[in-house]
C-alpha cells in the first residue's frame, strides 16, 4: 500500500492506493500555509492519520509515501520557496517526513507528478514520450520521456508555461514578458474578455458572447502554437492538457488542435494528439501515488543496482 | 577502427578513426545525387576504399560503418526522400552496406549524429542534456537527453528550425508559415540584408552596415527567443549552434545571448549556456564516428544484452 500527498498552497490532499493505483481512502484538509512550514508539515500528519483511519488501514502496510509539492525540488526532496508556500526556503520533507513515518519518502515537483500520473493512470497508458499541461492560474508542465519523468539537468525542466510566445507582449508574473503563461492562463484570458474569471468567460462564449470566444480563440492561438512547436521538436506520442481551464473542452480544444496543426511539419501532424487529461482534482495525489510506484529518482536508483 | 560516412547533397566525406575519434584519414567525393541512390551507393564503396587506402588500414580492422544521412530515418537504416537526395525512396542503405561491406553499419540522422560528435568530441564533453542547432541554408537540431541522442516517438526529433516564431509569419519551405528557419536561416538573414548570401551580411557588417546588422540582431532575436524558451522547458546543459551562419561568431552569438536571457527565466538564466559549435566542416563525419561508438540504437541493444 502506498500514500500519496498532494501537497497544494490552499488544501493538502492525502490518498491510500494499492499497487494498481486504485484508491482505498482519501482526505482533505486545509494547508494554512501562512502559518509556516512547522505547521504544514503538521497538518500532513494530520491528514496521513485521518486517511489511514478512514482507509482502516495500518500504518505498517503502507511501503512508500509520495509528495507532490510545489515549484522545483532540489536533491531527493527540498523544497524551495515556491510562490504559494509562503516561508518555505529550503525544507527537506523527505528527511522530515522520513523521521516522522520511518517510510521510504520520494518527493516530486507536482506538475511533473501530475504527468507521471495522466501516464500511468490517465490519457497516457501507451505513451512512451509526453508532454503534460496544465492550466489554471499559471501554465506549468510535465515531460515524460522514455516512460519516466525528465527532469533536466538542474531539476526545473517542464516550464512551458514560460515558452516566449510573443516577443515583448504583456508582462508575466515570472517578469519576463510574453510568455504563454501572460497570454493564456485562466486570468489572462478573463483579462482579454472582460471577465472575472475564466469560468465566467465560457459561460459567456457557450452563450455566443464574441469577446469571450475571442479571448478563448487567442488563448488556444497561443497554445496551439507552443504546442504544435514543441512536438516538432520533441516528436511526442501525446500532449495531455489539464487544469481548471482545459474543463472547458471542445470549446478550448478545438481551436487548439486547429492552430497546433498549422505549425506542425505535415510528417508529424499525422501523429499530432492533444488530449485533454483524464484525472481531474486528484490528478495531484494520484501523482504522488504514482511517483511511489515509479520514476522517483529513488526508485531508479534502486531499480540499477537491483535491490527491489 | 571505425569507418566514418558523411552523406551529403553534394559531397561524401568518409574518414577512417580509433576508438578515441582520432581521424586515420579522410577523402571527400561528389555525391552525384542526381544520378540517382544506385551511383551513390557506388560513390559511398569508392570512397571507403580511397580512405582505408589513404590510411593504410586493411578493411578488416574495421569493426563498424557509421552513416550520418539527411532526413528522418526509418527502422534501422531506411533513409526516406530526404530533399537534397532525389530518388530515395525507402533506401535501406544499412541492408545494402552491411552486404557491400560485411561490416556492423549504424546510419543516424545527420543532425542527431553532429549532436553526439559535439557532445562526445565537441564543445559537449560534460554534457548530460543537450541541444545542437546547425544554422545555415535551413536550420536543424538535434537533441541530447541523458547523454544518449534523443529520436523521439516517431524518429524525427529536432526539428528546431520548425518551431513557429512568428503567427501568420513568413512562408517556409516545409509549408508552414513563421518557423524559425524562414526568419533566421542563412537565405533569410540575407534577403532581409539585401544580399546575396549570409557571408556577405556578415562583410557589410564587419564594416558597420546598418541593414545587415539590423538583419543579423533580427535572427539573433528569433534564435535566441526560441533556444531561452527551449532552455525554459528542456532545462538543458548546454545550447550548441554550428553551421556557416554561426561562424558569424560573436556578430551572431552576443545578440543571441541578449535575446535568450530575456526569455529565460530567473531560475534558468543563471545555468543558460549558449556556445558555439567546436567541429567545423568535419562534424558531419565525426557524428558518422561517434554514432559508430556510442548512441546507435544498436548499440544500446548490444550494451543492453551485454554482449559487447
């Protein structure tokens, strides 16, 4: 048995799961990120406890907790000041959590959890090379190459939310400017309509409203475009968009499949697919489950030297 | 000893090299493409017999043929009409050299294989992550990914010189509107100059022409925007450009470098490296070597079942 926690800036989600992935149990209980780490890390235990009791099962079963955590991971499982941790400089939850449970601990990134995650359990099952999108607030972003996450050389690959796509356009909370994350997240795109939020925008556009289509229009414009240019760099088996946004479906995809197309090299528009993601809020605690099952660094490391 | 081919539109380099990428001897050849795969074929045999001859080398000390050919390659070794080889239709030049030779033959991609050859003998050699552009009459890459070159889900990774830089931009040759070989390639940089040829911006300026320093910061902009961007989502060691168009140096890779780090995110700006191809004329048979030594799917298998 297996723990996942999907370590979020507003709500931790903590889920028990065999090795199939199937879920026995899950909680949900509030971060309060602004009271600091000491008590987040408190609150995790929290939600272990509650989840266990509910899935009745004992602390003993469980051989691996996994951790989505925000923004990127340095060594096995520090975390680094992500934007919706708010005092977190450099807090090893690994070693932390490890002491706490005497588990094995693997902690990731949770976009590329989130991509491990649509690859084992969601709309990438036959998949050997993906990209996995997400958009919401921000546009953030996993790679799966050769069926395990790719992390780069530093560990902060995947920020294709952060791809320039219009060369001095409007600034991005990153301080760049023009990045698809300025152009094409939920504000953005409440922004160029007129709305306050993106799902404001699509009931608007699902009644005909012409600025709301529009600004969905330009925001898939944007994706399309990075994403039908990345597959002609990467030549992927799938691109797997999720997050709050990519709820809109056909109205969101559509336009995007179009405009992907118009910048795809006609060798790879035929093996051009862009799905939408299967796993939708859980996708977070289902990546922590999946890093446990594969991928972590850990686990390869164990996987070489063929001690498992 | 390995045997070293570099297949081109209109030349066929071949070298004879030691397993430390130390070239023996070399010959050069007309390809005489126009004549068709058959008088190729027979050009690549009569080259490999000038080489080993010039470097004294009996065939049998030969215990690999790498072939670095244009286009994708399908399976094994099946070049598939490349551009500059008329008549290639699904020429299995592996099958055919393997016959010709009884020889192991390995035939990459001639962008991959310049990939490998700057990673291995190049400006590379620490490299774990890795992407190679070459900038000339197109533009083409090859990508690096855990020190293994990376082909993608369906053989055709790299195509750098595909990704749109600029919506409903100029026409390029594949088709598409706005890639970045139709803005920044060598014919680009000096129709957007007035000039002939690239070399020739390159003279004007050397002697402070405005237009064609104009031309060469407006390719720069459009290759350093997409490289920051690619190092944003790939997370990279290093970004290697070669071709004629990079031996601009600094004209080319000072404004190249300005344009990427105003992309490139604050985490990734430090760790940005942008470097200027070390093999020159040779890369292409250098590539043909390192594929012979290392990264051949091949290869991998052998070094897999350990029966090497």
């Amino acid at each position: 048995m297996f723990i996942g926690i999907d370590l979020g800036g507003t709500k931790i989600l903590t889920a028990v799961a065999d090795k199939n992935g199937k879920v026995i149990a899950s909680v949900k209980v509030d971060t309060q990120a602004k009271l600091g780490p000491k008590r987040v890390i408190d609150n995790i235990k929290r939600s272990v406890m509650l989840t266990l009791a509910k899935a009745n099962i004992p602390l003993s079963r469980i051989s691996c907790i996994g951790v989505g955590a925000p923004g990127p991971i340095i060594g096995k499982g520090t975390i680094v000041s992500p934007p919706n941790l708010p005092g977190w400089k450099k807090v090893d939850i690994k070693k932390l959590l490890e002491k706490m449970f005497r588990k094995r601990v693997v902690v990731e990134n949770d976009a590329n959890a989130a991509a491990l995650a649509e690859l084992m359990f969601g709309a990438g099952k036959h998949a050997k090379n993906l990209l996995y999108i997400t958009i919401s607030t921000g546009i953030g972003g996993g790679i799966i190459i050769n069926r395990r996450i790719y992390r780069g050389s530093y560990g902060i690959a995947g920020e294709i939310g952060h791809m320039n796509v219009l060369i001095d356009g409007p600034r991005c909370k990153c301080g760049n400017r023009g990045c698809l994350e300025a152009v094409a997240s939920g504000p953005s795109i409440a922004r160029f309509a007129g709305k306050n939020d993106a799902l404001a925008v699509e009931n608007s556009a699902r009644k005909g409203d012409k600025r709301s289509l529009e600004a969905i229009d330009q925001a898939a414009k944007h994706i399309g475009t990075t994403v039908g240019s990345v597959n002609n760099l990467l030549d992927l088996d799938m691109i797997v968009i999720g997050g709050g946004v990519a709820n809109m479906g056909d109205l969101l995809f559509k336009p995007i499949r179009k405009w992907a197309s118009k910048c795809a090299m006609s060798i790879t528009r035929k093996h051009l697919k862009i799905v939408p993601a299967k796993l939708k809020t859980n996708v977070g605690v289902m990546g922590a489950i999946a890093i446990c099952l594969k991928g972590s660094p850990d686990e390869a490391r164990r996987a070489k030297s063929g001690d498992e």
